[in-house]
C-alpha cells in the first residue's frame, strides 16, 4: 500500500467513524458535509420522529413564491369579522400547511394510519391533526428567518 493509498483509507475511516458516532449526523458532524434534511422528534406523539428538509435559497425562493398569495389572502380573512371570514382564513391556513408539508417533509417513522406506515400523503389525508401542525410549524422553524433573523 503507498502512503498515499494508505491516507485516503485512513481519511475515509475517520469520515465514516465520525460521520456514525454523530447523534445528528448533520452539520458540523464531518467537516464538510451538510445534511440538507434534518431528522425531528415528535412533540406531540412520542416514539414518532419524522425527516424534513433543510432550505436551500432555490427552495425558499420558491415555497414563497407559492405561499405569498395564500398568505395576503389568509391575513386579510383573519382580521375580518364574522364567521364566513373565519372560516375562510382556516381553510387558507390548511391550504398553506399543506404545501409545506409537500415541499418539505420527507419521511416519517413510528407511526401507522390505518395499518399501513404513514407517509406524507396519508398523513395529509387522514392521519392525526396535531401531528400535522407539528411538522407544518417545524418546517417553517427550520425555513423562514425569524425577526430576530431578519433584522441581522
């Protein structure tokens, strides 16, 4: 084996050990690698964990561009009196969730809906609520800037 065979194996040994000895696995676990989706633990449904995925500027830029719209429209619902408007700015809001959901979750562990292993579908369709809102609320933690963000 030259030295320099013998670099690359020991290299590639240490990436790999490193890279598994990571709980996250994400960034920083080895120098230069980024994860570009992140695993989280269900808040609300315990043993249940689901994967989403990390913005990068292209997609950002275009979950809001599809967002933007719904979202005038949702506001202006919200601030409106009367039921009609209420229930307006709801279905607006689910709208809004469900397209996040759809650009960003990426698998889900632990949790069965009607006997099959949930996915991003059936999750959608027919799987609990609150788990729903959950993962719709951690996608836009980990894709949109907060105030405090912005104003950096």
């Amino acid at each position: 084996m030259t030295k320099s065979t013998s670099r690359s194996a020991d290299a590639a040994a240490w990436r790999s050990a490193e890279f598994a000895a990571s709980p996250a696995a994400g960034v920083g676990a080895t120098p230069g690698l980024y994860e570009n989706a992140v695993w989280r633990a269900s808040g609300t449904r315990p043993g249940v964990r689901y994967k989403v995925l990390r913005m990068s500027l292209l997609r950002r830029h275009r979950l809001l561009l599809e967002l933007k719209g719904l979202a005038a429209e949702q506001r202006f619902h919200a601030v409106q009196e009367g039921i009609e408007s209420e229930l307006a700015a709801a279905e607006l809001r689910g709208r809004i969730d469900e397209k996040v959901i759809r650009a960003a979750l990426v698998h889900i562990e632990g949790l069965s809906i009607g006997g099959a292993p949930a996915t991003v579908e059936s999750l959608l369709e027919s799987g609990p609520e609150d788990l729903a809102y959950e993962i719709a609320e951690a996608i836009a933690d980990e894709s949109f800037l907060n105030e405090e963000e912005r104003k950096n």
